[in-house]
C-alpha cells in the first residue's frame, strides 16, 4: 500500500468529526474481511485518521481495529484482529509488518506482560499484544493534533529533554509502561536528540541498560530537588515487582562494582539500603548535566561545612610548645609531608592496611590544638576542610545524619578535585567522641548514637587525613580510641615555652619580665593571646606601649575574671 497523501482534506477536523470517522471506520472495518468494496467505502475516514497519524490507509484500519478492540480487552493480539476483522489468521500475518511500523511510530505499544500460563496451549505469534498508545488518544482523537511520538521530537536543551524523560519514568511509576518500554522509549529519545552535549557525553560512558536507566531516573531526581538521591526508591521504581532485579542492582551498589560507582557518576552514601538511603551525582555527572551551573561553589556559599581553607592563605604563625610534645607535632607533621605521606600510604597498601591517618589532640583550653592544625596545614601545603559541629545538628529527625554524611560526602569529592590530601578538620568534637548511649534511651541520644555509627564507618573507610580536636578524653568512646593512629596530649606550657610566648606576644618584654610573668600566672597559650591584644588596643588608644605595671594589672584582671567565672558556676577555690 502506498502512503497516504499528505495534502490535507478539504472538510474542516473538528475533536467531533475525528471521532466520528473512527467510529465510522471501525464500523465498516468489522467484519469487512478487508474487501476492495469496504476501502472504497471507508476511504473518506481512512484519508482523515492517516493524514492526522501520518500513516497508510491499511495502517489507519489497522490502528482503528485494535482501538475498538482495546475497548473490550486491554491489549489484541494477532488472532484478535483476525476475528473482528474476518480475517484468516495468514492474511493478517501478512499484515504483521504493519503492526512493528506502528508500534516503532509509537502509535501502538507492545504488551510485555508475561503471560505464558495464559497462553500456553496458543503459538508465538498469537501471544504478541497491542494497544493503542494514550498519548494518541489524548492528542490526536481527542484534541485533534497531528501525532508526533515525544521519543522523536528534536529538543532544544538538556531540561527540555529531561521532561520528557521524567514522562516516560512517571509512566513507569503509574504501571502504564513496563521497564522494557520506558527504556525502549527513552534510548529512541536520546537517538533523536543526537545533536545534545550530554546525548554525546553519556554514550562516551557506554553504559548498559540498567546503569542507564538508573543514571537519568538520578539526573531526573536531581534537576527537581537539587539535592540529594533517594537511591532506594529509585531502584524500586524501575523494577517494581521484580525484587530479584532490585536486589542485584543493590549488591552491585553496596559492593562498589557499579558501573555509576565505578565510573566515578554517583556515590552512595550509606552502607545498608533504607528508606533514607541517598546517593549524590559527582563532579562529573554535574560536568555532564549541566556544565554551565558550577553547583560545588554555590552550595559552599550557604553551608560553612563545605567551606574549604587554602594553605597558602593561612597565616603563619610561631608556637612554643615543650619539649616531649613538640617531638610529637613534629613527627606528624613530617609524616604528612607529601613525599613521606605518599611513602607511608603506598606501603599500607602493600600490607593490606587502611590508609586513612586520623588523629586527635586533646588538651584543655587555649593549649594550641586549633592553631597547630592550622599550621600543620599551612606547612604540609594541605587544604583545610573545617567542620563545625553544632552547624551538623538539626532538630528535625534523620537530619543531623544526613548533615553529617554530607560532610564525608564533601570531602571525597575534594579529595578528587586535590591534587594533595586535603586534611578534614572536625574541631571541638567534644559531643561527638563521648560514650555511645544505652539502647531506650532517649530520642536525642540515639541522634548522637546514630552520628557517632556513621563517623566510626567513615573513619574506617577514610582514604585521607583527618584530625579532631577535643578538651574532653576522660569520657572517649573506645570505637572512637581504636581508630586514632595518633594520640597528642596538649599540656598547659611549661614555664619556659610560657616565657617565650610572652616574648613572641610582647615584644617589649625582656628577658627577665617574660619569665616573670610566666612565673607569676599559669595562663595558657590562649590566656597569654589575649593580654597580648589587650595590651595592643591599650597602645592603639594610648599612644604608647604599657609599661609592666599595666600589664600586670591586665594578668591579675584575667586571673580575677577566671575566678569569678569559676565560683559563679558552684565551686569552691
């Protein structure tokens, strides 16, 4: 059969007329055993609903068959048509050809169902089934447009596309389509649409069906929350019913074999599968995405845990520590130089070991911990990633969880942007290193439970460096003890390191007034500090230099505010 004319009929297509001449063509159709008297008769209808569908006459009787017979039976097979039609089933076989054009012209659809028990005693061919796509449905007969199918519509843009791939996944959801169909749908989509950046950067990946799929259903996730993945739901989305599927696509996530995983497209950021399982898109999927949106540096604008520190914006600064524990900041410090630390990680990984180097400092007050990781970053050259706690917490349930993983998540993804090992820097982590709480206790302690559980696996899995910092180690969880490598005890100064910040804070002290003053007041690193500004400000707005009598009378001010402090809170001196 030759295809129809695609000069439009002279009579005006109204939403009545068009379902008046399927009724009418279907009508004729029945039973008409496909004569030449039924074409010459049907041929005004058949002339209307090809034109609109764009397709041969025996293709529109087709279509028209199976419509009303889809109105009876939610899909038609082969002998289906043969009966209503008045056909032998060999004259209808010759028509299969037909058939495939409209199903590729997504004006049919083929129903995957499985129905062999069904069909057990029928042959192959019986058991293919057809049924007319809704959107032909809705756009043509019931609004009068000319069908074009949304999987070959050129698209502008990466957004327009992903619009109408979330229709096809929603289709998915709705159990109008099966997996298969979606898939088919969308690989005809991407086909169509070529000429798109992230068409030609997401074949690159050559991804097989599934990775596919799982990919766009997170980039559709993601353009419509900006946010985090619900993995979970997504794998029981695409694989409804089939848990057997849902569970391979699981292992493969869990166990890091992934494609997504493994060509660095998403990472997972839980080790079991729940509801609030979440996985992120990378640097890279972003890259591919959406590359003209720098996602990374917009978000660090609003969350100060995303905020990362350059070593060579720190200031350097000098610090006078005594003598046993310099040696131990100085052999870290040299451990984490980058040749010895390549050294150092290279040889673990030749034994089996973990990587990862985490350490603690501990230590009251003012002692230097906070400072010395500065320093420490500053002469290893180490970016620095600091952590506030309290900015982790959230009084909504399962949000301090999430805040946390995203610090982790954070700092994989510095670690594969740094060409040196950035340090994660979680200070004053007093509240998270405590002993986990008893099972029933209250909901805030099981939020800590649950915080401490993520950080302990994070530890366990750190490829880099990370160091804490606490005035707290009498209550130290012994999980938390077992994963530091290293272990500082930060002592208040003794009094010849308090001398010489006395002499490196005020340079107008001598000698004898600095060891005087490191004599008199057992001030800390800190206390000291802050006299220094005191002593400062007094000469900014003086015009002078205190002499020491003024800067005693600022020690013994310090030392009164302290005492005031301590007996105000219950105990005696």
């Amino acid at each position: 059969m030759k295809k129809a004319s695609m000069k439009k009929p002279t009579e005006v297509i109204t939403e009545g007329s068009i379902l008046q001449h399927v009724d009418e063509l279907c009508r004729l159709a029945c039973g008409s055993k496909l004569s030449e008297d039924f074409f010459s008769k049907a041929k005004p209808s058949i002339d209307i609903i090809s034109d609109l569908l764009d397709i041969t006459p025996i293709q529109a009787v087709i279509f028209c068959s199976v419509l009303a017979i889809n109105f009876r039976s939610e899909s038609v097979n082969l002998d289906d048509a043969s009966r209503f039609l008045e056909c032998s089933p060999i004259a209808i076989f010759t028509l299969k050809k037909e058939f495939d054009v409209l199903v590729e012209r997504q004006i049919f659809k083929i129903s995957f169902e499985d129905k062999r028990k069904r069909f057990r005693h029928k042959s192959k061919l019986s058991m293919i089934e057809y049924y007319v796509n809704n959107e032909v449905i809705e756009k043509t007969l019931w609004e009068g447009e000319k069908f074009t199918p949304t999987c070959t519509q050129v698209i502008d843009d990466v957004f327009q596309l992903f619009q109408a791939i979330t229709e096809r996944l929603k289709a998915l959801l709705d159990d109008f389509c099966t997996t298969q169909e979606a898939f088919e749908e969308i690989q005809l989509l991407l086909n169509h649409n070529s000429h798109l950046q992230f068409v030609v950067e997401i074949k690159k990946e050559m991804l097989d069906q599934d990775s596919l799929m799982l990919f766009l259903a997170c980039c559709a996730e993601f353009l419509d929350v900006l946010d985090e993945i619900n993995l979970a739901r997504i794998i029981t989305s695409l694989y409804k019913g089939d848990l057997r599927h849902q569970m391979k696509i699981r292992q493969s996530i869990l166990s890091n074999t992934n494609p997504l995983i493994a060509k660095g497209l998403i990472t997972f950021e839980s080790g079991t599968f729940r509801s609030d399982s979440y996985a992120t898109l990378t640097d890279k999927s972003l890259a591919i995405l959406i590359p003209e949106i720098e996602f990374t540096k917009n978000k660090a604008r609003h969350d100060k845990n995303q905020v990362s520190i350059a070593a060579s914006s720190i200031a350097e600064k000098r610090l006078y520590f005594d003598t046993d524990l310099q040696k131990q900041l100085d052999f870290l410090t040299d451990a984490l130089q980058q040749k010895n630390y390549d050294n150092l990680v290279g040889r673990l990984i030749e034994v089996g070991m973990r990587t990862g180097v985490c350490a603690l400092l501990h230590g009251g007050p003012g002692t230097g911990k906070t400072e010395f990781v500065n320093q420490l970053a500053r002469q290893t050259g180490r970016d620095l990633h600091p952590v506030s706690i309290a900015e982790t917490k959230n009084k909504f349930f399962g949000e301090s969880e999430k805040q946390i993983l995203k610090v982790f998540r954070n700092y994989r993804t510095s670690l594969e942007r740094s060409q040196v090992v950035p340090i994660l820097f979680l200070n004053e982590a007093d509240g998270i290193l405590s002993t986990r709480k008893r099972i029933g206790s209250s909901a805030v302690d099981q939020t800590e439970n649950s915080i401490q559980n993520i950080i302990l696996q994070e530890m366990e899995d750190l490829n880099g460096i990370m160091i804490c910092t606490t005035n707290l180690v009498t209550n130290l969880d012994p999980a938390f003890e077992r994963r530091f490598l290293y272990k500082i005890k930060f002592e208040k100064p003794s009094i010849q390191a308090k001398q010489s910040i006395w002499q490196d804070k005020i340079a107008s002290l001598s000698e004898s007034e600095a060891m005087n003053l490191a004599q008199e007041f057992d001030f800390s690193g800190g206390a000291i500090e802050n006299i220094a500004r005191k002593v400062l400000m007094a000469g900014v707005l003086n015009g002078r230099q205190p002499d020491l009598s003024e800067i005693l009378g600022m020690c013994r001010e310090e030392s009164l505010y302290k005492t005031k402090e301590t007996r105000r809170i219950g105990y005696l001196q």
